[in-house]
C-alpha cells in the first residue's frame, strides 16, 4: 500500500510550491536535469506512449537561439534562469511503441495511418508528462517558471528541426528568488469545480 505523503513535502509540491520569474545565482547541473528525467519518466500515459520530448538550453549560444523566440515579457526572466527546457510533443511517438509497448503488438503500425489519432494522444500525454515533469523538479529541490508566451513554429524549427516533435510550453528552471513573487492568486474550491456524483 502506498503511504501518503508527509506535510512537508506536500507542500513543497503543491501547497506551498509556486511559479517563479526571479532566480538566485545557484546553477542547475546536467546531473539535476538528468535525476528529473530519471523521475519525471515513470509518470503513467496511455499505452505507455511516453511522447514528450525535452530540449534542456543551457549554454550561452542556445540561449541566445531561443531568447528572440519567447514573447516580449518572458525574455528577462527566461535570460536570468539557470537552465530552461523546451518542453514538446513527439506526433511520431508511435516508432518508439515496439520499444515502450511490446504488450501492444501491431499499435505502431495502425497508428502509422492515423494522423489525426496521434495528434490528439502526442496532446493529451505530453501534456500529463509535463505535468510530472513540474512535479518531478519540485521534488528534487528546483523551481519552475512554465510559459506559453514564444512563437511556436520558430522554437520548433530552431530545436526541433527535421523531426515530428511541435513545442507546448516552455519551463524556466532553478533556485526561485522569493524576492520576485507576486501575491498568490486564488484557487477554486471544491464545490466550485467538482462534483460526487
């Protein structure tokens, strides 16, 4: 049975956790971006399609690649992080199923023909991948800034270049300044967004 988790680190996930645009000066290692990989991969997708992609820029000369891509109001923030993924969705995920899904003989070859059904699921299960992806940094102690303000089909011909993979969001990465927070905006309670029926 699993246990539920302390409060602590319910907090540090969720209660407590927020999006940041300041960073302190501490750096983010590949070894860091790799133990998120690491944890952010066992979250569940259906047929265990595991279609999102991540191009982690780190290096001046990517940085300075994407910092004229991202929306007016984002290139600061987005300059001063330590490291910044470019979160994305692989439409031809389905050539990696005889590897993710051997249980699922055939999948890849009837999605081969289906365009339109492996949008809608590189959509639906990056999008819960990124999910974990921000809950998986929270865990190891790093702080998120997830964006959608870029030009899309520019970020996606200058990091994705010659493959099916299209962007979804863009996520600063590292050690937040609190000293940059806004007041915490509202949530919506239970009876305002949910039902026992």
């Amino acid at each position: 049975m699993t246990a539920e988790l302390d409060a602590a680190a319910l907090a540090q996930l969720f209660t407590e956790a927020r999006t940041h645009n300041a960073w302190r000066d501490e750096p983010v290692t590949p070894a860091q971006l790799r133990r998120l990989h690491d944890l952010a991969k066992w979250g569940p997708t259906a047929m265990n399609t595991c279609p999102l992609r991540v191009r982690f820029v780190q290096s001046p000369a990517a940085r300075a690649r994407l910092l004229p891509l991202m929306a007016e109001g984002n290139r600061a923030k987005t300059a001063a992080a330590p490291a910044v993924a470019v979160l994305g969705r692989d439409v031809d995920f389905h050539t990696r199923l005889p590897q993710l899904a051997p249980h699922m003989a055939g999948a890849a070859e009837r999605l081969a023909g289906q365009p339109a059904a492996r949008e809608a699921m590189s959509t639906l299960n990056a999008g819960l991948q990124i999910g974990y992806f921000l809950l998986a940094a929270r865990a190891l102690g790093l702080d998120c800034g997830p964006m959608a303000g870029f030009d899309a089909a520019a970020v996606d011909a200058e990091f994705w270049a010659g493959t099916a993979v299209k962007t979804l969001v863009i996520c600063n990465l590292g050690h937040g300044d609190p000293a940059g927070l806004r007041p915490r905006a509202p949530r919506l309670d239970f009876d305002d967004a949910c039902a026992i029926v």
